[in-house]
C-alpha cells in the first residue's frame, strides 16, 4: 500500500512524531511523509502515533493508495534537501 | 481530477497562501487541502502560488489522481473544526 500521511502535531510532541513517522516513511515536506507500508505496518505506526499525540489538539491524515501509480506528484519550489534528512 | 495540495511556506506568505488555496480546495488540516479541480483551474492555481512564494525556502506538493475512490482516507485525531474555517 503506498500511503501519504500528513500531520499537524503541537510543536511539543512534534519531535517524537517526526522521529516515529521517520522510521517508516520517508519525509517529503515540513509535515509530509510517503512510502509504501503494509497494513500491519501502517496498523503499527498508528498505534504508536496515538501514544504520541494528544487527540483534541493534533491530527494526522493518512491517503492509501493501491497503486502509487494512481498518483501524481509535483513539487514546486524547494525540494527537501539532504541536510533537512540528516536532522 | 482530485487532487489533495500540501504547502511548507514561512510565516510572512503563508496567510496569503491559504487564503489562496482556501478559493479552490478544501482546507482539511494546517498546511493540507483536497478537492476536485479541473487541470485548467489548477494550472490557474499554481500561476498564483508561484507569484506568492519564495521557491528557494516554500515548497508546494500536488498529489493528482483521476479518481477519488482511488484514494482513501483516514484521520485520526482532531478533526477541522468550524472555528477554523472561519478564520
């Protein structure tokens, strides 16, 4: 399953958000990961997540796809450059 | 064509963004929108962007498939609230 998952986390969880989604996907914006992960896996990030952050104040959004041939991405200005990887 | 738009611009365009995006898409969380555009109103759309950003430090990523069942979504958390969209 190829996935894009967004979050807006309060900037006290966020490290430990970012740090999670990172063992999984790959970080492709300020707040946007994507990768291809199996249900079980995804099943396994989200329970992390939920230890993670606070449900009345953060969200996060996941879009599956099948096929990431189904999507079409483009990106317009910076792309995230290897030094934001490294953080 | 439906499309989900996720931006990464500093604090001193990011208000003219949204309001921006806001006249095309739904804005679903912080910095993420998603609707159904045709391929003339979201080249409209990025012409816009381009003029509001600064593509050395913002970045725009379009995720485009032809259809939304294509795509599921699940958000975990808080959901937009009204008082969001109202701002």
């Amino acid at each position: 399953m190829y996935l894009i998952l967004v979050y807006d986390i309060e900037v006290a969880r966020v490290a430990k958000m970012l740090k999670l989604c990172r063992r999984y996907l790959n970080w492709i914006q300020n707040s946007v990961f994507e990768g291809e992960l199996s249900d079980v896996k995804l099943k396994e990030l989200l329970h992390q997540a939920k230890t993670i952050m606070d449900p009345e104040r953060d969200s996060i959004i996941v879009f599956q796809t099948r096929q990431e041939k189904w999507l079409d991405k483009t990106v317009i200005g910076k792309e995230k450059n290897e030094l934001d990887n490294v953080i």
